[in-house]
C-alpha cells in the first residue's frame, strides 16, 4: 500500500531517478575501480570531457520526462479548464433561470395591477353607458364590491356574456364604429385599455421563453376585451397606441397593387406570409384587400394620414397594420392581440 506521505509523482519521475541513481553509482564505481583517483590529475579538458559525456545521457532522459510531464500537465490544465467551462455555463445557466424566474414572478406582480387598473376602466365605462349589461345602481354597486374585493374579471366577464355584444357590436366587426369607439368617452377609455394591456403583453414578451404566459394572458377575460377592441379599434386610435410615428407630409399616394414581404424572422410565425395588397382611394375612401397562401380578405377601416396607412385584417384574430409610405415604397409592422411585432416592407407592382 503506498504511503500517503509520498509525493504525487509520475512514474516516469520515479523510474528516471532510480536510473539515475544507478547511473551515478555506475558512474562512482567506474572511476573508483575502473580509472582509479588518478583520474583526478588528468587535466581540466579530460575530466570535463568525461563528465560532459557522462551526464549526456541524464540530460537528455531528464528532458524528454520533462516533455512528457509538461504534456501531462498541460492536458490536466486542459481538462480542468474544460470542467470550469462547464461548471460556469451551469453557473450561467442558474443565473439565468433564476433572473427568469424573478421577471415573472414581477410580471404576475404587474399583471395583477393591470388587471385591476383595466377592470376599473371597463366598470367606468359601464356605469356611464347605456348598456343593458347592468340592470340597476345596485346590481353595479354589487359588481363593484366584488372588484375591489379581487375579482378583477368581473367587469369584462359581463361584457364578454353581454347580449348587445354577442350581437355584433363585440369581437371582429367590420361596421366602420363600434361600441368601444362609437363615443368619445368610451373612446378614451378604450385607448387607455388597449394601451395598458399591450405594454403588458410587452412584459409578458420579456419572461416568456415559448409563449405560453401571454397566450395565457390573451385568452382571459381581459385579453379577450382587448382582441375585441382591436377588432373595433379606428386609425386615429390606433397611431396614438401603437408607438407609431407621427404622419408626416401630403396624403400619400397609395393606389394600386403592392407585393408585401416580411422579414425572414417573421416568416417563421405560422400566421405570417407575405401577401398582395390591393388599394383603391376612390372618392368614397380607401378601400383594399389582401391575398396570401393563409387566404384572401378585405381590410377593415383602411385609412390614410399623411404618409401613414392603417388598416385591420383578420388572421386567426384581430391584426393592427401601419405602414409608411414613400413613393412606390412602404415599410411598416403587423401586430396581433398577443403583443407579436412583425415587420414588413413593399413595393407597388402596378398603379391604379
């Protein structure tokens, strides 16, 4: 059993001492036996002849253990440097998952007061309509008391039952008003909804690795209210919520047919391909459709402001379009109701 007192060494070390020390002694017998101590009387040349070639041999071995202990140690190095690697990337990876875990336990956070803040705008928005969602003061009062007790979702659980909104004035319309946006109150209202669960959806985009919190968040009560404003939402409405830029300059021309293309990271989306857009600005407004391996359709509230075009489509949901226009070429973005961003540019393939 080896002694734990000895060193961790190579067995190339302990095999070229043992020869070394036999070479020394060889070496020592040789001169005692073999040449005799008048060895030592021979001149400086000689002897240091004889010791050049004596310790030659030693020299070299020494050497090539040292090659071979460097080697060892510089593969040793390599694999620890290669088990650090791995241990920091798990570090990362912790890291990582723990600051992910931290922004969407802050999203919940957040999106409890949303929720909160958006309930109170659609109670508002109630309690000064006529709507026959609430039949008396107290059946509001009564709605009222259970929001602030934490039921967030019960104002746009009566919008979402309510049977004027069942009849058509809810979800994807395509009169050119609706009931979020037919009167300037509710109109408001409406804008500060949309504005306050999109910047949600934008949070949910942060801590959300596979879309499943703001798929989630879009099919509540709420992202529901939101989907149906943004069925209903009008061109005015939208450029102010939407961080569009401000219209610039005269009408743009925008007739005729256009060739629509997306960046190539859009192209991933299952509900994004690029499409012909058709224009037509007649004296009686913008109109306009749309052709695409996903179908075909017309635009719902196509309108123009300066060198701005908006206008909704319907792709598995309400889709909000704005797109700058100079001359024959456009650029601009698709949003859907889950906070998805694609960009696009286009380029008109024939005139009206």
């Amino acid at each position: 059993m080896p002694s734990k007192h000895l060193p961790d060494w190579d067995w190339r070390i302990w095999g070229s001492s043992l020869v070394t020390i036999l070479w020394l002694g060889g070496g020592a017998a040789y001169l005692a036996l073999g040449v005799g101590w008048a060895f030592w009387h021979e001149g400086a040349d000689t002897i240091g002849g004889f010791f050049e070639g004596f310790f030659a041999p030693l020299a070299f071995l020494w050497l090539v253990v040292g090659l071979f202990i460097q080697q060892k140690e510089l593969t040793r190095t390599r694999e620890e440097m290669r088990q650090s690697n791995i241990l920091s990337a798990q570090q990362a990876s912790a890291i990582e998952a723990s600051a992910l875990t931290s922004r969407q336990q802050a999203f919940f956070l957040i999106a409890d007061n949303v929720r909160r803040q958006t309930g109170n705008l659609l109670g508002v928005m109630l309690a000064n309509s006529d709507s026959d969602l609430i039949d008396s003061d107290e059946e509001l009062e009564r709605h009222w008391i259970a929001h602030s007790a934490g039921d967030y979702e019960r104002f746009p659980r009566l919008f979402l039952a309510g049977s004027a909104l069942r009849e058509g004035t809810f979800g994807r319309i395509r009169a050119a008003e609706g009931f979020f946006f037919d009167a300037p109150f509710r109109a408001s209202i409406s804008e500060e909804y949309v504005k306050s669960f999109r910047r949600l959806l934008m949070l949910a985009r942060e801590c959300d690795t596979g879309g499943a919190i703001r798929g989630t968040v879009s099919q509540t009560p709420h992202g529901l209210v939101y989907g149906a404003m943004l069925a209903q939402i009008d061109a005015a409405a939208a450029l102010r919520v939407l961080d569009a830029p401000a219209p610039a300059g005269a009408t743009a021309d925008v007739g005729g047919t256009w060739l629509v293309e997306f960046d190539a990271d859009a192209r991933e989306h299952p509900d994004v391909a690029d499409f012909i857009l058709r224009l037509d600005a007649g004296d009686d407004g913008l109109h306009g459709g749309i052709a695409s391996a996903l179908g075909e359709g017309q635009l719902e509230a196509p309108a123009l402001a300066g060198d701005k075009l908006f206008f909704r489509l319907d792709i598995r949901g309400p889709v909000l379009a704005v797109a700058t226009v100079q001359g024959d070429r456009m650029h601009g973005t698709l949003e859907n109701q889950y906070g998805d961003s694609f960009a696009f540019s286009g380029a008109r393939r024939d005139a009206a």
